[in-house]
C-alpha cells in the first residue's frame, strides 16, 4: 500500500475510517519494513554485479524519458545502459527507449502511483544486464510517494523541469531530500518563462544542502556532457568496491 493516497498495494487505505490510526502505522511501517528487505536484495544483486542502479523520479513529463534517450545516444559507444520503465499504463516509454537499441523492460502499475522494491526484483528476473552496465529505473511520475520506497538504487535523481515552478522542492522537500542528484531539465525554455533557476537551485540546497545540481536540455543536449561526466565516475566507483 502506498500510505499517502492509498494506490491499492493491498487494499488498505489510511483514509479507511474502520483502520484504526495505530493500525494504520503498523501496516505502513510493515509495508516499507518489507519493501526494504527486498531494496537490500536488490542492492545486493547490483553490488555483485557492479550495476550502477539509479532511480529516476520526477512530475510526468518533467523528461525523464527524453533524457533517457538522449543520454543512451549520447553514450552508447562508452558504457552498456539498460532501463526499467515504471508507468500506470502502456508500453509507450520502453518503446522509445528499444529506439536507441537498448534494452528496456516495462512495468505497469496499474492503479500503482510508484514502484517498489518486489517489482524491481521481478523486472530483474526477466533481464540479462552486463556487469558493469548502468541500470535507469524511470519511476512513475509522482513527486511525493516514490520518495518513501527504496528499491536498491544507489541514487534517487530527481528531474525538475523549468515549466513547473521553482518552488517546488520546497513543495516536495521529502523528494528532494531523498535524491542525491537534481535535475533542471528543460532549460531551453528559459527565455520564455518566468523561471529563476538560482532560487529553484537554491530551495533545492535549502532541504538538501548536499544535492547535486545538474542542468539540462534533453532536446537541444546542453548539459549533457556534465550529466554523462557524472554516470562515468559513479559507475567507475561501482567497479571499484
Ligand atoms: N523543450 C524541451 N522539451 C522537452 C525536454 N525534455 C523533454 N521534453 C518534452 O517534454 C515532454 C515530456 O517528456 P517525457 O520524456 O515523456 O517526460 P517523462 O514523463 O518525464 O518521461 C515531451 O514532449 C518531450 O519531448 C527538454 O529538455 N526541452
Ligand atoms: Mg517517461
């Protein structure tokens, strides 16, 4: 169960007037108690393999996908990157990635708003990923639930674009707090809007002091030398330890 809209893992709903508060704590705290059991399988299957596992978590269409493609096009040539793909709905997303030519496998979620730690673990049963490859999980488009669920990523990178306001890692701090990495994609579109990207940036340090900052534009690919500098060096740390 996801505790704060109820998305349907189990069927119990915190809004339930017949679930007692206490009940309800002890079935949330029950819930991430075994997501992160298996998080730390996850994790486990990733350090052996020297997987770089990252978690992208976002608003839907802050770009994840487009900077997805765009960073496999961008380096294909130098690292193997494989993705899991988390929507509600359709295969649309996994799609694009086959573009590339990398390999994408798609897990819908039905009335699902995140994805958790048991359906990595079954996406992972499905792959055959290199060691050493990097692996992007795209979580489903939510700013607020995926920040509560581990699923054995070394990071969470939140993507933020600049059509969505800089306040909102002040809105969403729980997501930004729990990323180790930010995002601001989109930044093509800054001539047209009222955006002020050192606030947004500074919000961002203001509930993570420790966040990094990236800024990108998937579609003309400024910034992407940065974001790929970034995923070399982590997954070269992977294959260190
Ligand atoms: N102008 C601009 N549009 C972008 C950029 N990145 C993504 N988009 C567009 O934003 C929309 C949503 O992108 P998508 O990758 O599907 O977002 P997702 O839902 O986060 O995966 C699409 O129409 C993209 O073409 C960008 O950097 N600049
Ligand atoms: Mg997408």
């Amino acid at each position: 169960m996801c505790t704060h809209c109820g998305c349907g893992h189990d069927h119990h709903h915190t809004h339930d007037m017949s679930v007692s508060d206490e009940r309800a704590i002890a079935i949330e705290e029950d819930i991430l108690g075994r997501n992160n059991a298996i998080a730390a399988d996850n994790r486990a299957i990733f350090r052996q393999k020297k997987i770089l596992a990252l978690n992208l978590v976002s608003s839907p269409g802050s770009g994840k996908t487009e900077l997805l493609t765009a960073t496999i096009m961008a380096a294909k040539d130098k690292m193997t990157m494989v993705v899991i793909e988390g929507d509600q709905q359709t295969s649309n997303d996994a799609d694009r990635i086959r573009v590339t030519g990398a390999s994408a496998y798609q897990i819908n979620t039905g009335k699902g708003c995140h994805l958790d730690a048991n359906m990595v673990k079954s996406a992972l049963e499905h792959m055959s990923i290199e060691d050493g490859s990097i692996l992007f999980i795209e979580n489903v488009g939510n700013l607020v639930c995926p920040a509560e669920f581990d699923l054995g990523e070394a990071h969470k990178v939140a993507i933020l674009s600049v059509t969505e306001g800089e306040d909102k890692p002040l809105k969403y701090p729980d997501m930004f707090r729990a990323a180790d990495v930010m995002i601001i994609n989109k930044i093509d579109l800054l001539p047209y809007l009222h955006f002020d990207i050192d606030r947004c940036e500074a919000y961002a340090r203001q509930v993570n002091p420790n966040i990094r900052i990236l800024r990108t534009s998937a579609t003309t690919k400024e910034g992407l030398d940065a974001w790929v500098k970034w995923l070399t060096v982590e997954s070269a740390l992977c294959n260190l330890v």
